[in-house]
C-alpha cells in the first residue's frame, strides 16, 4: 500500500466516523443554499451523507458550497463540511476530480493563480465539469 492510499484510507475513515453518527433528521436541509437552488435531495447535506454511506465518491459532493449552514442546524453538531471536503480530497487522490478542478491546481502549481497563463489582461475562462 503506498503512502498516498494509506491516507485516502484514513480520509475515509474520519469521513465514516462523522456520518456515522448522523441521523438522517434532515435539520441540515432547511438552511442549505445548494439544496434550495437545485430542489434535489441528492443536493441536500443529508443526501451527500447517503451517497458517501454508500461509499460512493462522486463530483457531485463539489456542489457543497461548505457554507456549514448544515452544521450550525444539525442537532448532533456534525461537521459535515469538514466530511465532504476529505471527501473531495479522496475524489482528487483517486483522479477522479472534475475537469475544471484538475485545470485550476495545475495552474496554481505552474502560474501561482487558479486562471493560469494571464495575457495581456486577459483571464482564461475556466470550465466546470
């Protein structure tokens, strides 16, 4: 095992340690920006704790905005952004970050800046997913 899975695999266990505990109350939906815009329970902080019960990392846990309204209504007191941030982190570790994500770390470690090679004013537009 290298060392680099050793601590996706500790990431998944600190993950697993936080949404273990949560109850599935949905507290955490009421104040959530992301699940209000989109209307989906799989936007919902609740249904980001299901799919990661699931062992599922997917892209769609980079629709968190990590405001922690989540964790400021949970009656457990979760940080679940803390959760779904590692969880990004696993996503990375494995490659399997989105597009847009993998463009703006390359640019930060070649050019210091999310947008990259900046000409004549000009800012590269980035794409998401």
């Amino acid at each position: 095992m290298t060392s680099q899975s050793i601590e996706t695999e500790n990431l998944i266990e600190e993950i697993n340690e936080t949404i273990e505990k949560c109850i599935n109350c949905g507290m955490c939906k009421g104040r959530c920006p992301v699940f209000h815009a989109l209307k989906e329970e799989v936007n919902s902080p609740r249904g980001r704790v299901n799919i990661l019960n699931e062992k599922i990392f997917d892209n769609i846990l980079y629709n968190c905005s990590l405001c922690k309204s989540c964790e400021i209504n949970c009656p457990l007191e979760l940080e679940l952004p803390s959760a779904f941030r590692k969880a990004r982190q696993v996503i990375v570790d494995r490659k399997k970050e989105p597009k847009g994500n993998r463009e703006m770390l390359e640019n930060v470690k070649k050019y210091g800046n999310p947008f990259g090679k900046i000409e004549k004013g000009k800012i590269k537009k980035l794409y998401c997913c």
